[in-house]
C-alpha cells in the first residue's frame, strides 16, 4: 500500500513486486527471482509481470520496513534482468545490520529501528 500511495503522489507507476508468484495462471510472460534468506530463514520467489518494466525504466523500491535485506536484493535482481535501472530503496524503518547491503541497495530511510527503542 504504501508504495501505491507514493506513486500516486508522484504521479508515476508503480509495479508490484508479487511473493509467491503464480505465472501458470495467465500467459504473460514472468519474472522471477529467489531471495536469499529472510528474517525467518525462507527463500522466497518474488517476481511481477515482465511487461510492466522496460529497458531504460528508472526503479525505486518503496517499503515500510527493511530487516535482512533480502527482499529488496531479489527485488533488485528482477529490475536488472529487466534491463532497467536501480535507483535505490526508500524505506520508512531501517533495520539492517549489514551496511554492506544497505550500501548495495542505495538505500534511504526516515529512522532506523534503535531508534525505536
């Protein structure tokens, strides 16, 4: 919802990343990636509709929390096979640990999660 709303304030597109993609149910063509472990150990499949990203599209990703990482790193892997551009992650909560993936991913944030503490 929150990447819906910022789109929309924007006046941009959006495209949304799906979990668990299901391409078998309709006959467009897909993307999809695996993320690397998340915060509970899974590897989930994360993809969307290939036609809704072009070559030379220019791609935030916009969440409200980040924890390991891994979401936003497959998310990052579908924008390039895409053959668009990674402008980075904008995030409300910053919670990773690792500022090698928070360099990675270009990310931003309005607070970060000890913050919160």
């Amino acid at each position: 919802m929150l990447g819906a709303l910022v789109a929309l304030e924007l006046g941009i597109g959006l495209v949304e990343v799906r979990k668990d993609p299901k391409p078998l149910v309709d006959s467009d063509a897909w993307l999809i990636r695996t993320t690397p472990p998340d915060y509970r150990d899974r590897n989930l499949p994360l993809g969307f509709r290939r036609v809704l990203l072009q070559a030379g599209d220019r791609v935030a990703l916009v969440d409200d929390w980040i924890e390991t990482g891994g979401q936003a790193l497959a998310s990052r892997a579908l924008v390039e096979a895409a053959g668009a551009t990674w402008c980075g992650a904008v995030v409300i909560v910053d919670g990773l640990t690792d500022s090698r993936i928070r360099r990675q991913l270009q990310l931003r944030s309005l607070l970060h999660v000890r913050e919160l503490q």
